[in-house]
C-alpha cells in the first residue's frame, strides 16, 4: 500500500542556541518551511517572517542565505528537482529496458511516478498549482522539472501509442493524464470515504494506482487479467 510521507511540522520558536543534530540546518529548515508555504499560499502569500518561524530561525536569515522572496522559491523549486532527479533517472531506465516487455515497462513506470508522488506531496501544490502563477515562474518550472520528467518518459509512452496500448494522440497529453491522476493530496483517503466510505482508507491509495494502470493501459485480456500492484510484490512505499 502507498503511503504518504508529510513533513513533520517545525516548531514556532526553539531554544537559544545549537540546532540539535537531529534538525536541519538553517538553511534547509528554511526550505523546507518555505516550500509548504509557497505551496499552501502562493508566492504572494507566503509571509518570509512565519516562514523564518516555521523553520525555527532567525527572519534576517531568510535574506541570509537566499537574498529575497524570488531567490528562495527558485530555491524551493531546486530543492523539489533535486528530489524528482534520482526518480527521472528510474523512469528513464525503466523505459529503456528492452529486457521487459512493453507492458510491464508501462506498469512499472506508473508505478514509480506514484510512489514520487507518495513520497513528496508538497509537489503537487507547490509545481502545478502555484508554479503557473507568474509566466516566469511557470517558465522555470517547465524547464528545470516537467520537461526533463517528460523527456524521461516520453518515448515509452509514444511506444506505447504506437502498440495500441495507450490511447493518446500524444505522448505529452498521456504524461498530463497520469500525473493529474496520481497526485492527489495526502487528504485524498479521507476524501474519497466521505464520498464512498466502503472503500477502506487504508488501500485507498494502492486502489487508485490499480485502477490508474486499469484505465489507462489498454492491454490485452491475458495481461490485462494480471495480478493488481497491490499483490505483486512491487507496491511502492514512501
């Protein structure tokens, strides 16, 4: 079953002194805490003084280590490329796997993609929602992450057109497809029982990318039929 991994929410304020060795450095709380708040308010939302003190540090270090408000979210956006980069190095070997059929290539790959997304919620907001806000944001986030994450992916899923088994006269209109549908927020079991509580919350998540594969892979009956991920020993985990 997927998971999903939140970060733990950093204190307020903290005692004077070292950070613990168990905290980030100041640098990296700020990212972190800067990263939930441009995702959960915009970057014109998003106050750098409550960020500072979501982070456990100082305001002026805000402007210490990134200047101002636009260095940091470009700051923010590098961090989340730094996390997809080892995921898009996956995806692209899976693609290029020529000892795997292609259907099991297609599988594995959706797969991947929604353990990223398991793994990193905070991408959903911050990328898709909040990186179209400005033309130059949105510009910098197309080049430094969908494009090389589409690029990953896009000569399986043209592949997969050509064999029939993806229904698309695009590849890029399959990528947007699979990742509207596999990132969901981490509220998404809980939402999806209030609308249908005999669905148990527990596997809400591995049902979902059941019935992502189910939908959008059009496979023959034989293959079709074969065991859902949640059974077949490669169900990924946050």
């Amino acid at each position: 079953m997927i998971e999903t991994k939140t970060t733990a929410a950093l204190p307020a304020s903290r005692p004077k002194g070292r950070r613990s060795k168990d905290m980030p450095d100041g640098r990296q709380a700020l990212l972190i805490a800067a990263t939930e708040a441009f995702a959960n308010l915009g970057f014109d939302g998003a106050d750098l003084r409550s960020v500072a003190a979501a982070a456990g540090v100082a305001p002026n270090l805000v402007r210490v280590h990134f200047g101002n408000k636009a260095a940091l979210w470009e700051a923010c956006l590098d961090r989340i490329v730094t996390l997809a980069v080892p995921a898009m190095a996956e995806v692209h070997a899976i693609a290029h796997d020529g000892s795997r059929s292609l259907d099991d290539r297609l599988r594995a790959l959706i797969i991947r993609v929604a353990t990223f997304y398991a793994a990193h919620p905070e991408v959903r907001n911050f990328v898709v929602r909040r990186g179209a806000e400005s033309p130059e944001r949105a510009t910098l986030v197309t080049e430094k992450l969908l494009r090389p994450a589409y690029e990953s992916a896009r000569e399986l899923f043209q592949a997969g057109i050509d064999a029939g088994i993806v229904r698309s006269s695009h590849p890029a209109l399959f990528f947007a497809l699979l990742n509207a549908a596999l990132n969901q927020p981490p509220s998404f079991p809980m939402l999806l029982g209030r609308i249908a509580p005999e669905i148990d919350a527990e596997t809400a998540w591995t049902q979902l990318l059941d019935t992502t594969i189910a939908t959008l892979l059009h496979l023959p009956p034989s293959q079709a039929d074969a065991e859902p991920a949640a059974g077949n020993g490669r169900t990924p985990q946050s």
